[in-house]
C-alpha cells in the first residue's frame, strides 16, 4: 500500500529511529510528526576532548589539618617558564541539541482568534445561529441582503467558511439542569429516584446522536512580509529581551482586526470573535476531519498556541489514500484507542438558478436533513470591481463573437442561450456600475462537502445520499484527489485544485444562508423532545426562565384538535418539573391526567380530587377566590394600601362571579331579561363579597326583596331554588351548621372548604368526570339546563385551582393546568380569570397552561394575544382554525403555513391497511416566547420512562378493559327482554334428531330460536 494520494499523504507518527542518513525519497508532506529530509539523526556518544595527559593523582588521603605548600622550583639559571594555558573544550550542546519542530500544516500560530500561515493573517469568527423556519419571505429577503451587505463590505479579501457540528452538551445540560431544580422531589424507595431520572435522561439523548451546527467564518486580515515571519522566528527570544517587538506585527494590525470585527458583527452574519476553546474545537475537527468528536476540549481564555503547540491538533491523526480511491481513510485516537474513518470529498459543480426563499430552501441547510453529519469548507474571494470589469467585457466580448458568427456567417438565429448570456452579462455590469455596489460584489471560490463512514461502503452510501439530495438543480462532483481535498478543510491550507471554481455575486452566496437552523428552548430546562424541521437538535425548556430571568409573562397557550396530543404534552410537563421542585395544581375535566397521581414516585406527594363527588360546597364561588396575604405585599412602596386595595379587589371579584354564576343557572329566556341582572345586582351586593359568604343568602336576600314587593325577584329566587335541587349543584351551596353553639358562627362553612387545596401537597388533579359539557362553539341559547350547570361548575372549578397561586410563598415554581378553556371565553369571569393569571403569573412566578381546541376562543380574550409568552400549537384541520393559531403564534399568515398545521403528527391512511393504534409522538408548533418557533416532535421514549407512558396513554384498548368473569357452565339461562315471568326449559328429547349429550338441536322458533 502507498501512502499519500497525487499530493502525498499525512504519516502515521513512528518510533524515534536509529541514527540514519537522511533519505531523500522522504518529502516534506511525509505526514504529521515528521521532519523534512527525515528524521534528524540520534544524538552521539560523548568524545573525550583533545587536551594533555594530566599529572598523577596523588591517592594520598586528605587531611584537613594539613597545609600543604607547593615545593620550591630548584634554581636552573633560567628564566621562569610562564605556565602552559590549558586546552578549552567545546561548548556543551545546550538547545542547539534539540532539534527543531516544523508542523506538518500550514499554520504557524494562534493567537487568540488570530491565526498565523508562513504568508497570511486570517481572523476566525463563531456566526450566531439565524431562525428560518415560520419566517415570511420579505424577513427571509432581509436576512440574505443583511449577510450580502457584510460580505460584500470584504472586498479584497480571502474568506474560509466552515461548517461543522458538535454533539449536544449532554453532561453539560445535566449538570444545569441539576443546578435549576431546588427544592425537588425527595427519593420514594422503590420508585425511579432523581438519579435514575436524569441518569436515564442523559443515556436516551446520547442516543438520539444530535448535534449543533457550528458556523466558522475566516478572514483575511493581512498578508506577511520576510519580518513579520523573522520575527515570530525570533519571539522566543524577544519575548524576554524586548517583549514590544514580539508582539510588533499584532500591534500594528489592531486597527484592521477592528474594523473587521466591526464588519463581521452587524446584523446578518452576527460573528463573534473565536475564543480559545471555539479555536480548538475548529482545528481539532478540521485535523480530524470525519472522527468522532472530542469528549473534552478545554483551553484556557487567551490560550495562544506557538508552532511546537500545534502538534496536539495533529500528533495521532493520520490520512491514508490508495491511488484513486474513492475515499480517503483517517486514522486516530479516542482516548487512548484508535479510531479510524473514511472520508469522502465532495465539490459544488453547476448550479441551476435557486428560488430562494419563494420556493427553495438556502442550498447549503439542505444539508441538515441528513440523519448524518456533513462537513462544509468553502473558500470564496470577494472580488473588487476593477477586477471584474475587465472579465466581463472579455466575456461580452466571445459572446458577440458568437453571435456574429451565427447571424453574420452562416445567416442563422442565435440560441436562446447566447441570448440569455448576453443579457446577464449587462445585466452584472449594470449592477457593478450603480445601486448597492455591496450586494452586487462579485465573488468565486470553492465548496466542498466532507461525510464519513465506518468504511468504505458505508461512506460512498451517504456520499450517495447527498447526491441525491441536491439533485437535479445542484451538481455535487466525486473528484479523485481525495487527501488533497481532505486537507482544505483545514485552516490555513491552501486550494488542493481550481477546478469547479464557482462565480456568483454575494446574494448568491449569502442565499445558502450556512448559519440557518433551529433554535427553539434553552439549554437548563426539562426535555420535551427535538426539533423535525431540516436541523434536529433536542428542546429543553425551562417553564419558570420568562418569569425569574425575562421578566415576562407565564402564560401559556395549548392549542390543537381532538387527539393532536394535548393532554400528553401537558403530562410530560407536569411530570418532569414536579421531579425539578416545582408545585402543579391542573383542572382535567375528563381525568385522564388523574394517573400522574399514582405515579409511584410522585403518589406520596400528590392528591386527586373528583369534584362532582366532593362534599357540598367545595365550588362556593365566595371561597374559590383567595383572600389577599399581607406578607404578598412587603415589597410595594406602601404595603398596607396594597394589600387593602388588593382585598376590595377580591371581594368585587366574588360579586361578579356570584352574579355570573346564578345567571346561568338560570333559563336562558329568563337570563336575558334586563329585570333578571338588575334584581339578582341587588341581591348580591346587598349579601357582600366577604370570604364566608354563600349563593344561598343570595337567594334568601331574594325572597325578603320578593316580600317588599319585588314580584320579579321571587320569580328568580324560584328558578334558582330549582336548580338548587339538581345534585351537581350542591357544590355551590354548603351545608350550614344548625348549631348555634358552635364556635365558627353561621358564616363559617364546615363541610366542603375549599381551603382544603391549600394544603402542601406537591401535585393536586381537580377532574368532573361525568360532567357534560355543550359542543363547543353551539350558541348559549341551545345550551340544556345540565350544560349550562356543568359550565358554571367548570369556571368554578378554574377559579379553584388558580386559589393555590395566592396561597403558597410567591418565590416558589408553581404551575396551573387548565383545560377546557374554551368556555371560559365565553364567560365574562372566565375572561377575568385568564387576564388575573396572565397579569399575575409573573408576581407570582406561575406557569399557567391553557389548552384549548380552538386559538380563536383564547384570542377573544381581552388582551390575551399580547400577554401570552410560550405557545404550542397541535394538529390543526379547520381553515379558519389554522389562521387563528398562527396569529396565536406571531407567525406570518397566508403564506403556506396555514395548511402545514394540517400535517403535523400525520395519521395512517387507509391505504396502509395498518389495524395497530396511532401511538407515534404528537408534534407541535413551539413558540418560546423569545423568538424561537419551531415545528417539535414531544419525546417520551426513553426506556426510564416507561411507567409515565402507561400512565399518560389515553387510547382506549378493549385489551385492557377489566371484563366480568365468564359465566358458570351451570349457570342459569339469560331471561328473554320478552319474559313476563321466568319458565323452565323443556327437558331434551334423547330420541330427537341432533341431540347429543342431552342437548337439543336448535330449532327455528320457540325457546332457544331466533325467530
């Protein structure tokens, strides 16, 4: 096997040899940890020096009492001889010993973000990631003709794009996500402990292998002269003797680094300086290009990097290449054992003209929708103007050659081709001549596209995926030179080859919009699934971050069709915020959500309350409403006008729900009459709006109004005393103590206080199974008499659960789930009740779920369009449903995404002819509320999680009905519908035909017929 492709290759590192002559077939691509020439000889053995034999020792032993003087010379007559100087020896090797390191890549140093060649400065960026989903074209336009501008604005200059990924911080996401959950849930033994939970969190997301895309953007910032390079020569030296100069060449081009940093971070590309460790992720998967990621990459701030520190981006990484292989093969080190990956090199060739964004998506996101990483290095000159003028008119001028030739020669029209080259060309020449000279900068350059395999075939078959991905209006080409092609992705290694050379203008290249993806979430909350729009990467939300961190609303919208899966998300989110400290109260009518409470680890800490069996009045309106704490109020300038001002608040607050209450109750003919209100106002406000009040001393004020000759008010008093009777109603009124003795007076209710919820438990589930509520959207007037009861009871009962918002300490998470909400739109106080939460969500630090069949029933709510921070938005079929939900949203209407709400959790079709249920997760449409909207797949798929799923499925399953048991073989027949009166079966003729074993054969009519 040869080692290196046509350009050579990077060796694999070898034992330090034996002495050896240099051998001149070793060049100076040999690989990295090599030297030029080979390996510079070991060192030789120690040669005495040449001086004279010394004296004979004397082996006497030394006395240190004894002073010893030299004896005198004997007397020759001759002049003293001056005494012989003594030979020196050579210097001692010292660091002219060791020999010199040269990188086997072009650069040379980093510094900072500043990377150093033999011939180059180039200053590398991080671009912040741009949204593109639910974004409307003119916004879209904004975003290309923003980056256009700022590449534009590089003129002269070389710029290297790279785009690579890194696996989702998963230990980090840990470790914040232990951090956000003070206060959490204690270890039920038995159950899943908090370990377990975030254990089995972290090992499902390492399974999911999503990454982030990370954009680097590398600019030219100067070329080097002979002392530039002399001088990083010498700055080891000059570093201690005159630092100044060391740092000569940096110093004098700070004002150029600025003015491209000011260039890089306006808005459109929105770059940041790299910092050491962004500078080391980069080299080190750009050096090994296709392995796996890096567990730990740390550096320092400021870490710089010299020449001999950039062998720990390339020491233990080879390539290989067979002559004309397909692929090129690296090899490394994980830890500490090796790794090796084929890599594929692929380069942009023509193109077809792109509508972006009207009809195609940026050419370089495509890219994402790969279940696969791909890697993307371009490198583009952004031309000047004098430099493109002379090649347009040498282009202007071959193309009126040929058409001459065509009309002039031979007399024949010219191609609609010719036609079409000549009119761009005036065209780009009129741009360059006038308008915004910066988005009609011309460029060229190179992109090339990297994927890898575990091997040759698995490779060249994502290489084919990618093929057929951009085909038939993008050409990606297989070249040969796969090494030379591999090592471009390097920064600072120049062009393996010019061809597929690519020209366009700056809108062209800023349409690929590279920094395209999907950020939705944060990195410290729950896990609630991941992105499936072209980038996957996982969402994590912190429900609690608008209000702790934003200073905005807790008011949140679930919005979405019968079964797009609203009850399943709104469990997943109780469930794992209980588990991080956070306190839920939820009002589920139809109960399904009730199972969270037998949860094995969260049954200690929760309750299920079933309203409709609940003691009499546990529904009081005067008692759903919490009385105002004083200690709620320590914090405003004069806490006890606050707090007072607060308490009439409350108060005026039981009068209109009592109002609203008992008129429904009442027949909707009765209601509407103008008499009805005026007599029911008087009632009520006569009765007070005190915290021990009752609907049933309303009644009574009523019938003393009817004695003083309010005829109307007796009429009213009756309806009420009717509905009275009715067992749901008993909710509303409380049983009153008989006994005058008793210490809690007439105004105190014994049984059914609704101060029973504010007690600590962690989870509280409010359901009316039973309840039958009207179809949503029937006008009042259809309403029946059960229907109008069961939606008072209804917004009863979300007045209930927002009671433990105002009776718990204002620091701690809490959370109310309310579902549906869309009846409470049509109810002045349930209007009231969703503007309180919203207004009061952030005082109190409350997340507050609304969830809803219909957008348009939240967004008749005053105000609630504008209050409203997070929302989700399920399956959605109804035209003017969809419209709703996007204005719900913030996004664009009626551009396309109406009818994308149709699709989402798509359901079998028939011709699948598939009888298993449609348990496949639910998406929705996430609004985080700061700007991040996409479309999320919710995630309950980890195998720790299994019980919750059980727990959270409400598809019925006749599997798993509880049947009785089957009946006894000598049990007695069924009796007939038309029975008057049991009879006893005739006994079977044996003699009959048929019979067998004493049973007779059926018969058309008689006992045991079917007539």
């Amino acid at each position: 096997m040869r080692r290196g492709g046509p350009d050579g290759g990077w060796g694999r590192r070898a034992p330090w040899p034996e002495a050896r002559e240099p051998d001149p077939d070793t060049t100076a691509d040999a690989g990295w940890g090599t030297f030029p020439g080979g390996f510079p000889a070991a060192p030789a053995e120690v040669v005495p020096v040449d001086r004279e034999d010394p004296a004979p020792a004397d082996d006497r032993p030394l006395d240190p009492d004894r002073i010893e003087t030299p004896a005198p010379a004997e007397p020759t007559g001759l002049r003293r001889p001056r005494p012989r100087a003594t030979r020196r020896g050579r210097s001692l090797a010292g660091a002219s010993a060791a020999p010199g390191y040269r990188s086997a890549i072009a650069l040379r140093s980093i510094d900072g973000n500043i990377a150093r060649t033999g011939s180059t400065v180039t200053a590398w960026y991080r671009l912040a990631a741009q949204p593109w989903s639910f974004r409307s074209d003119p916004q879209r336009e904004s975003l290309i003709r923003r980056i256009a501008t700022q590449l534009g604005e590089l003129q002269g200059r070389w710029v290297h794009l790279r785009v690579t990924s890194r696996p989702f911080p998963v230990a980090r996401w840990a470790e914040a996500f232990d951090r956000n959950s003070p206060g959490r849930l204690p270890d039920v033994p038995g159950a899943l402990s908090w370990e377990e939970f975030v254990t089995g969190e972290q090992h499902h997301l390492m399974g999911l292998s999503m990454a982030d895309k990370e954009v680097f953007l590398g600019v030219e910032v100067s070329g080097r002269s002979v002392v530039d390079r002399w001088l990083e020569t010498a700055a080891p030296v000059l570093h201690r003797v005159l630092p100044s100069a060391a740092n000569a060449e940096l110093t004098a081009l700070e004002t150029e680094i600025a003015h491209v940093d000011a260039l890089v971070g306006g808005p459109g590309l929105d770059g940041v300086p790299c910092t050491a460790e962004d500078m080391a992720w980069l080299m080190h998967r750009s050096c090994a290009l296709g392995l796996p990621a890096p567990q730990h990459v740390s550096a320092e701030p400021g870490t710089a990097w010299e020449t001999e520190d950039l062998a720990a981006f390339t020491d233990g990484v080879s390539m290989h290449q067979e002559p004309y292989a397909p692929t090129v093969q690296v090899e490394g080190r994980q830890g500490l054992h090796p790794v090796s990956r084929h890599v594929a090199v692929l380069s942009v060739g023509l193109m077809d003209s792109l509508r972006i964004p009207e009809a195609d998506d940026p050419w370089m996101q495509r890219s994402d929708r790969l279940p696969f990483p791909v890697e993307w290095s371009a490198r583009i000159y952004v031309r000047r103007p004098e430099e493109v003028s002379g090649e347009l008119q040498r282009q202007m001028g071959k193309v009126r050659s040929q058409i001459r030739h065509y009309t002039h020669d031979h007399d024949l029209d010219p191609p609609m081709s010719l036609e079409r080259q000549a009119d761009r060309v005036l065209q780009i020449e009129d741009e360059l001549s006038g308008g915004l000279t910066q988005l009609n900068t011309r460029v060229y350059g190179w992109w090339r596209v990297a994927v890898a395999g575990r091997d040759e075939a698995e490779t060249l078959t994502r290489a084919q995926q990618l093929l057929d991905l951009y085909r038939p209006r993008v050409a990606l080409e297989h070249p040969e030179a796969q090494y030379a092609y591999a090592r471009e992705f390097i920064p600072g290694e120049p062009l393996a080859s010019t061809a597929y050379r690519r020209r366009g203008s700056v809108t062209w290249v800023a349409a690929g919009v590279p920094a395209a993806s999907a950020s939705v979430g944060d990195r410290r909350g729950v896990l609630l699934g991941e992105t499936c729009t072209a980038t996957r990467r996982p969402v994590a939300w912190d429900p609690w971050m608008a209000q702790e961190v934003r200073r905005a609303s807790g008011l949140t919208a679930v919005v979405g069709g019968l079964g797009s899966g609203k009850s399943f998300l709104t469990g997943l989110m109780v469930y794992k915020t209980l588990r991080a400290g956070a306190r839920w109260t939820v009002l589920d009518p139809s109960g399904p959500l009730a199972a969270l409470t037998r949860v094995p680890e969260l049954a200690p800490f929760s309750r299920h309350i079933h309203l409709l069996g609940a003691d009499p009045g546990i529904l009081n309106p005067y008692r759903v409403v919490a009385e105002p704490r004083r200690e709620h109020f320590l914090d405003e300038d004069d806490p006890e006008k606050a707090w007072r001002r607060e308490r009439s608040l409350a108060a005026a607050t039981r009068r209109r729900l009592v109002l609203d209450v008992l008129t429904g109750l009442l027949p909707y003919d009765v209601a509407r009459l103008p008499h009805t209100r005026i007599v029911l106002l008087r009632a009520v406000r006569e009765v007070g709006g005190g915290q021990h009040r009752d609907p049933g001393q309303v009644i009574a004020t009523l019938r003393r109004h009817a004695r003083e000759g309010e005829e109307h008010a007796d009429v009213v008093a009756d309806f009420l005393e009717e509905r009275r009777e009715l067992p749901q109603a008993a909710l509303l009124f409380p049983e009153r103590t008989l006994d005058p003795e008793d210490p809690r007076g007439p105004d105190e209710s014994p049984v059914g206080d609704p101060g029973v919820l504010d007690e600590d438990y962690r989870l509280t589930v409010l359901t009316m199974q039973g309840m039958s509520l009207p179809r949503p959207g029937s006008p009042r007037e259809e309403w029946t008499d059960g229907e109008s009861l069961a939606v008072e009871l209804l917004n009863l009962a979300s007045w209930l659960t927002q009671r433990t918002v105002y009776t718990a300490d204002r620091d701690l998470r809490k959370g109310v789930a309310l579902d549906e909400t869309h009846f409470l739109s049509q109810i002045p106080t349930g209007k009231v009740l969703i503007d309180r939460l919203a207004r009061d969500s952030r005082k109190f630090n409350v997340r507050a779920l609304f969830a809803s069949q219909l957008a348009g029933d939240l967004l008749r709510v005053p105000g609630f369009a504008s209050l409203v921070d997070a929302v989700f938005v399920g399956r959605t079929d109804d035209a003017e449903a969809q419209a709703e939900a996007l204005r719900l949203l913030r996004v664009p209407t009626d551009v396309g995404y109406e009818e994308m709400l149709g699709t989402l959790s798509p359901r079998p079709t028939a011709a699948a002819q598939d009888d298993r249920p449609d348990d496949t997760p639910r998406q929705f449409v996430f609004s985080d509320g700061h700007g991040g909207v996409e479309k999320i797949r919710v995630d309950l798929e980890g195998e720790h999680l299994g019980h919750l799923r059980t727990a959270l499925d409400t598809n019925p399953n006749a599997q798993r009905a509880h049947l009785p048991p089957a009946p006894a073989p000598d049990a007695p027949r069924a009796r007939l519908p038309v029975d008057d009166g049991p009879r006893t079966p005739p006994e079977p003729d044996p003699d009959e035909p048929g019979a067998e074993d004493g049973v007779p054969a059926a018969r058309s009519s008689g006992w045991g017929g079917d007539g």
